[in-house]
C-alpha cells in the first residue's frame, strides 16, 4: 500500500488500521465530530491527506438517510450585513462537505411556507430561516427535520439565534444621551402594518422596547415620551424634529440602509449631520466606511454568529440538544454622524 497513491482508493478501514484506531474514531475524527482525543483527530486527518481520502457521499446519504444539503430561507440578500451572513454559512458548509439550497421570499410569508415545503420535499438535512412566518403559520407545517430561526422567533419549538437587540438599543441610547443629545428619535420599520399583516417583526419589537427602556432610563425626550417614525416617513421626521423648538435631537434607525436614507434626506434639508441632526444606524455594514461623515452604528460579530448556527444546526442533525435560545451581544462602532 502506498499513501497517496491515485491508485489506491482509501477507505475508513484502512486509515483506522494504519493509525491503530477504530473506524468509529476515523469516523468522528473526519467528520468534526466531539468524543475524540486533539492528537489523535490530528493524526488520523494527516494519514487522511497523505492518502488522499475521499468519502463516498452517496452511500453515506443512502446509509445515514441524509442529502448532506442544507436550506436557507431569507427575504433577501439586500442588505449586505445578510449577504455576509449566507456568504460565511455557505462557505463553512462547503468546507464540511455540504452544499446550500438557498431560498428568497421578498418578505412574503405565503413564498416562506412555500419554501419550507420546498425544501422538505427535497430532503434537506436541516433548514436555517430568517422568518416572517409565525407560529401559527408554522404549526400548519409537518416539519420532521432541524430547523433553526434567525433574528425573528418562531416559537419555542424551534431553536433561535439572534443578536441582544434590545440591550444593543438601550446602550444606544446611553451613548447618545452621553453625547449630549436632548431628543431621540426612533426610525423604525412599518412595524403596525406588518403586524397587521400576520408578519413576524420579533426583532423589530426587541429594538423598539431597547430604545423605550433607553429613553426612560436616560429622562430623556422629557415631556414627549418616545418618539417613533414608522418607515421612511420623512414628513413624520420633518415634523418631529421641528417640534424640538431647537433641542439638539438625534435619529436612532432600525438599520444602517434606513440611517444612509435619514442622512441624505436632512442632507437635501441643508442640515448638516451632525451639526443640527444626529443619526445612528444599526448593523455596521460595510457601505458605511465609504460615507461621509462615517455612521455611528452598533455592530456584532456575524462570523461567530454563522459559525455558532452552522454547529448548532450540526448538533441538531446528529441528535444532541442545543440552547433553545442564543443571543449575540452588540457593541457601539463609533463614526462621526453624532
């Protein structure tokens, strides 16, 4: 026998008797699996290498029952802050031997549900969904697989992975008041009409109860409680920011793309960011750099994030429990818009 040799085609057995180990420890050890000591999982992947071994996927799918294929499901890859994260899944799950079944709703629900069923017919070991279904769409749903949700929740049935978004805005909040701000507006989604509309806005709410918690803890917009614009309502903004009657106030939006719109809006008002308008963002995408001034924004570490869901949608495939709930914490990435 030769390593390397083009051939000789490897199997787990002969890579089990040349390292003195069971094909159960070969079997864990290529598929990153826990249950196996560091040194020995490094020298059972250097004979892998040096033999060239490749696993045969298709009797592993027909033996295991599995497509080694994974569904996404988002609304859409407009903000580049999701497009990282799709971006970063897809390319830890290449490394891993799994390919990505990607699906796009435009923030259609009826699309989302269409997707999930989509998806299940094709006999994907797992699904990850940034929804805007809720529970009781889902209950309608025969779903006998791994599912994960991302920044909105479905429900506790399924495991969710988000950021701490209300703890984000409160310390948003915070921040801005240091700032010396007397006002803070929230530029908010249309979250009413969603609502109405059967759509699930959880991380909107959590944003929004962050900044009301912020707001009250600081004593600020003293007289008029919060302050909420639904949507780019620029008439809403005009009018709020007139009835500070010359108070240094400042716009807190729900999303970088939103905070870019606020600013070239004020822009063509002649009011200068941040002289007599203060804006914020959320998300940190990556635009921001390439404005002026740069955005203030809260950030989180989205690679850590697609790692976390990418493992923990792992743990589910292979039957181990996984926390019901993960958030990721926020920091504030200072710019130059307050």
């Amino acid at each position: 026998m030769t390593l390397g040799s083009d051939l000789f085609m490897a199997t787990i057995k002969d890579i089990a008797r040349l390292c003195g180990v069971s094909e159960g420890t070969v079997d864990r050890a290529i598929n990153d699996r826990a249950g196996i000591n560091p040194e020995t999982k490094k020298r059972i992947m250097e004979v892998v290498e040096q033999m060239n071994y490749k696993p045969d996927r298709i009797a592993q799918s027909l033996a295991k029952g599995r497509t080694r294929t994974l569904g996404l499901i988002f609304f859409d890859l407009n903000n580049d802050f999701i497009a990282a994260l799709v971006d970063t899944i897809e390319t830890i799950a290449k490394e891993k031997g799994y390919f990505i079944s990607l699906v796009l709703t435009h923030g259609i629900k009826e699309e989302e549900i269409k997707g999930i069923n989509y998806l299940l017919e094709r006999k994907v070991d797992g699904i990850i969904v940034f929804p805007v279904g809720n529970q009781a769409d889902y209950q309608e749903l025969k779903i006998n697989i791994p599912v994960i949700s991302v920044y909105n929740k479905i429900s506790d049935q399924f495991p969710y992975v988000g950021v701490d978004a209300q703890s984000a805005m409160r310390d948003a909040a915070d921040y801005i008041t240091r700032c010396q701000y007397e006002r803070i507006i929230l530029v908010n989604s249309s979250i009413t009409k969603k609502i109405k509309g059967g759509i699930n806005v959880f991380t909107l709410q959590e944003r929004q109860k962050g900044y009301i918690e912020g707001i009250e803890k600081n004593n600020i917009n003293e007289g008029e409680g919060p302050l909420i614009v639904e949507g780019l309502d620029f008439n809403r903004m005009d009018t709020l920011y007139r009835q500070g009657q010359g108070k240094k106030t400042a716009f807190l939006c729900i999303c970088d793309v939103f905070a870019l719109e606020v600013l070239t809006h004020f822009r063509e008002q002649s009011l200068k960011v941040p002289e007599d308008v203060g804006i914020m963002g959320f998300d940190n995408m990556s635009i921001r750099k390439y404005v002026s001034p740069q955005l203030t924004t809260v950030g989180y570490h989205m690679s850590e994030m697609a790692q976390k869901i990418f493992a923990y949608l792992m743990d589910m495939i292979h039957g181990s429990d996984i926390p019901k709930d993960t958030a990721f914490p926020c920091q504030i990435i200072e710019g130059n818009s307050l």
